[in-house]
C-alpha cells in the first residue's frame, strides 16, 4: 500500500512556523531544563520521560493521549 504524504517546512527563526514542535520542547523541558547536558541522561531516563509525555492528555486531542490516538489509528490500519 503506498501513501501519499504532504511535507511543509518552517522558515528559520521562525517558531510560530512549528507550534506543535515548540509546545513538545516545553514539555520536555518540564524534564530536562536548558543546559542539561544530555551525555549524563540514560537511556532508561529518556525510555521515562518519552512514556510520561506518550501517556500524558492533550487537549488538542480531546483529552486522549497520544498513545492512545497512535495505536487507534494504527487498529484501523492493521483492520483495513
């Protein structure tokens, strides 16, 4: 099955451009504040915060998580 996907690119310096990935850097930076140095951050540490932020509601998606939008949409997929 082949799929046909749009692709957009921001102009830099120009956050507004890419609201989604901006507000997910805040999210992340409730974990890991700026000047974090990442050579000390484990795996296991990222594995924690990426499931905190997978299971964590979102408005935007009516209060569902991103995991649960992701494997919904992937059951549609697998059931097509």
């Amino acid at each position: 099955m082949q799929r046909h996907t749009d692709f957009y690119f921001a102009h830099p310096y120009h956050s507004w451009e890419r609201g989604l990935n901006e507000h997910t850097n805040g999210l992340i930076r409730q974990y890991l504040p700026k000047k974090t140095d990442f050579t000390q951050i484990s795996k296991e540490e990222i594995i924690t915060i990426q499931d905190k932020l997978n299971h964590r509601p979102r408005k935007v998606l009516g209060y569902r998580t991103p995991y649960e939008v992701f494997f919904k949409e992937y059951a549609k997929e697998l059931a097509a």
